[in-house]
C-alpha cells in the first residue's frame, strides 16, 4: 500500500509559501493607510522595500547554513516561526525606523523557503520526480501572489492593518504545529511511510565491486569563490 507522505509534505511546504507571500505583501497593500497614520512618504516605502530585499538576500545564506546544520524540519519551523513574529511585530511598529527593523526580520527569516524545499526535495523525492515537486512548491509562490492583494484587503476591511498583521502571524503558527508532527528528515525514519513509498524515494542503482569509494566533497570558502573569476 502506498502511504504517500512525500505528497503531503511538498503540499505543507506550498502552503507554507502562499503564507510566505501573503506575509511579504501585506505592507504594499495596506501601505495608503499605514503611511496616513505614522506620517511617512513614497521614499519611506522605497527604503522598507530595499531593506527587505537586503536582508533577504543575507538570509539565504544565513539559513542555507542553517538548515544543512539542523536539518529540514527544525529549519523550516524556525524560519517560519520567525517570520511570522516578525510581520506580527509590524502591528507594533510607530515609525519607519520600527518598521525597518521588523522588514529585516522577515527578510531574513523569509528567505529559508527556498533552501528549505531544496533540501527537503533530496530527501523526500525520487529523482525522476523532483522537478515535478518543486513546480508544486513554485506553484505555491504564484498562487501566493495572486491571492494575497484580495485576501489582505478583506481582513483589512475587517481588522484594520493592525490587526491584520497579528492574523496573517497567527497563520504562520498554525502551519507549524502539524509540520513538527508529520516531518522527519527522510523516509527510512518516518512510521507512516510504507515499504513501497519507502523503496521508490530510496532507490539506488546497485553498487558493484568495481566502484571506488566517493571523494569527499570540495566545499569552498565564501573567499575563494569571491576571489574565482
């Protein structure tokens, strides 16, 4: 019987990412009010925007490390966790200075998404079937896109846009309780994986007496690829 449990985690990690774009949205939609009520400018929005794609790109290194470090399913569950603090902290914030701090926060912690599925891709899918995966996860994104504009203009109109980023936080929160319980770093080491799911994701060819061992893998230091032309 097939359990399809890899299924059910690149779907997880989807939805992960629609609430990863209503987070990074919310601003942009609720920004006309936003800026009435803290006195700010176009040029304000041009530097939260900046700020974030700044440290978004930092946060791609940052938890590119850290998920190789600890692993998919506290990763993802510390990147999630994070920046659904950080957009939640946005309905504290007074000042562009408030608000630059909480949009680093999210760039940084956004960013672990896509290392994220990357690494969990590995580990849960057949080659013949990773791209197929990660067109689910890209999947994700656009959707992401498209319903955030209506979904936070409604809780907008419900919530005021304080209150509309302590909802779209809680929704980063909620996804993380039953990720912590359906994830584990690989098939051989989940229960609800059957054999036959379990013997397609870890399917290899067949070592014989004439393969040599593997050579280590050459890691270079952020330097030395600096210094390549």
């Amino acid at each position: 019987m097939k359990s399809g449990i890899r299924w059910v985690i690149i779907g997880m990690i989807a939805i992960a990412t629609v609430i990863n774009y209503i987070d990074r949205n919310a601003l942009a939609v609720m920004w006309p009010a936003i800026a009435a009520d803290i006195g700010a400018t176009k040029e304000d929005y041009a530097l939260l925007v900046t700020i974030f794609m700044l440290f978004y790109a930092l946060g791609q290194f940052v938890f590119g490390k850290l998920f190789d470090a600890i692993g998919v399913r506290l990763g993802f569950a510390l990147s999630i966790g994070v920046w659904s603090i950080s957009i939640a902290l946005h309905a504290l914030a007074n000042s562009i200075l408030s608000f630059s701090l909480f949009r680093a926060m999210l760039g940084v912690s956004e960013a672990g998404a896509w290392p994220g599925t990357v690494k969990a891709n590995a580990e849960w899918f057949p080659p013949k079937e990773r791209a197929f995966a990660q067109g689910i996860f890209n999947a994700g994104a656009s959707i992401g896109a498209i319903v955030s504009a209506p979904l936070i203009a409604l809780m907008f109109i419900a919530f005021g846009w304080k209150g509309t980023f302590l909802v779209v936080g809680a929704m980063g929160f909620i996804w993380v309780l039953p990720w912590l319980i359906i994830y584990r770093a690989g098939p051989d080491r989940h229960p609800w994986v059957s054999a036959a799911e379990r013997a397609l994701i870890m399917d290899k060819p067949a070592a014989t007496a004439d393969d040599a061992p593997p050579a280590p893998a050459y890691v270079p230091t952020m330097g030395q690829m600096l210094d390549h032309r």
